[in-house]
C-alpha cells in the first residue's frame, strides 16, 4: 500500500476537506450551566465550568421555578476559583426586558430564600 492510500485509509471524515489559504469568521455557541451566585437588576456574579472571555457576550437564561428571566449580558471579569476547576464571572446585563426585569426583582426581594439561583449561560 502506497503512503497516500494509507493516509486514506486513516480518515474518518465523510466528505473532502480543503485547507482554506484565509480563515472564514465563524461563531460558535455553547452552554455551560451556571450557578447564580449574587443578582441584580444590573448584572449578577456567576459560577461555571468553563472560562468565558471578558467583553465577550453572552445570553443568561435564570430558572427558578415557575420564574424564568433572560437576558443578553456582557462578561466583565472571569477567574479562575481556589481548586482550579470552576470558575467566577461577573455579567453585566445589556438587553433585558420589563418581563425579566420583574422576575429578578422578584428574586432579589428575597422570594427564593437566598439560595443560588441555577441557569444556563450561552455564549456566542
């Protein structure tokens, strides 16, 4: 067997792939589950597995519940926790509705208990 058909037989994918000589702009979304660690009507502190990049944007959907709150957010800061396997982002809410606005109110006068809030963060 020459090297070419060896190298062809190892390829796993479906159809032809070419290297591009210029990079194409894509965007690619993820979701991590977040823990909602303090809130506000301005933003919220987040817990999550996954770094997310400061400046970069993301949507917040919080669950609570019957209460459900989105809204689109700007990440403000990202580090690393003690452990070395979560990590603390502060969002700062940009986009966000009359609707949300009165779910997290609702929250932040205390009608969960204090507890953390769960919720996804998607990002873009």
């Amino acid at each position: 067997m020459d090297k070419d058909a060896k190298d062809r037989s190892k390829e796993r994918r479906r159809g032809v792939r070419r290297q591009l000589t210029r990079p194409l702009a894509a965007r690619v979304r993820t979701i991590n589950e977040a823990i909602v660690r303090d809130l506000s009507k301005g933003g919220a502190r987040i817990e999550t597995g996954r770094a997310l990049a400061p400046g970069s944007h993301c949507e917040v959907h919080l669950e609570l519940g019957e209460l459900k709150a989105n809204a689109m957010a700007r990440v403000a800061r990202c580090h690393l926790l003690a452990g070395g396997t979560r990590y603390e982002a502060g969002i700062e809410f940009e986009k966000i509705d009359a609707e949300t606005v009165a779910a997290i109110e609702k929250i932040v006068d205390g009608s969960h208990g204090g507890e953390p809030v769960p919720g996804t963060v998607e990002t873009a």
